[in-house]
C-alpha cells in the first residue's frame, strides 16, 4: 500500500504511516506544491499511490469524471493532525485494504467511516 499525503496534510503523516510499514509520501516531496487537483489525482493514478486528503474537491472530481482511480481517503474532521487522528486512519487502511486496491472513496469523520466503491454513480 502507498499512500501520497495531499499539501493540506502535515507531513508529519508521511512518519507516522512509514512507522506503520505503509509507503508514503508527501505530495510536496514529489510535485509542485501549486499543482492542479488534477495533476495530483493524475500523479496518484499513475503511481499507484492512494490520495489522502482533507480536501473536498477530490471526492467531486471523482463523482463528475466517473474516475476508477485513484483510492481516495477524504479526512471531515477540524483536527487533521496525526496526533488526533491516528487510531482513526489506521483503522480505515488496515480493515479496507481490498476496497483501497480495488479503487473507493473514503469518507473519515469523527464518528465513523464511510466506503464508496468506484466509479461512483450520479444518483438520480
């Protein structure tokens, strides 16, 4: 599993996932920390990477392009430090591991996580 932290992320993430044995890396670290969502979703698609984000806008650009990929974690808390976080997100990785192969969205709040399997679908 290789997990690229997005720009509105601590790269302190990037320590706590290699701790845990994931591959990760910070997007600033390998693109241009200006970069279009697009160029991101793009980098992340092609590496093999899943994105992980506190950034709406990728869950939407998944839902409009009918992307199958990238895997996409989608952090909805105020506190995104790893210091909060942690337990939560580790978590989400360790019990999705196949939805996160096989392409989703994950929606991680305070409360609970929520899986959508890509492509995702408009519903009417």
């Amino acid at each position: 599993m290789k997990i690229l932290v997005d720009m509105n992320l601590s790269p302190a993430w990037v320590a706590v996932l290699t701790n845990r044995g994931i591959t990760a890396v910070h997007w600033s670290t390998v693109g241009d920390p200006r970069a279009e969502d697009s160029v991101i979703m793009a980098w992340a698609r092609t590496s093999n990477y899943i994105l992980f984000t506190n950034d709406l806008d990728f869950g939407a650009a998944l839902a409009l392009t009918q992307a199958e990929g990238p895997s996409v974690i989608q952090v909805r808390t105020q506190d995104v430090t790893p210091e909060h976080l942690e337990p939560q997100v580790i978590n989400v990785l360790e019990n999705n591991r196949y939805q996160l192969e096989e392409g989703c969205l994950i929606v991680l709040d305070e409360a609970r996580s929520r899986v959508r399997i890509l492509p995702l679908t408009l519903r009417s």
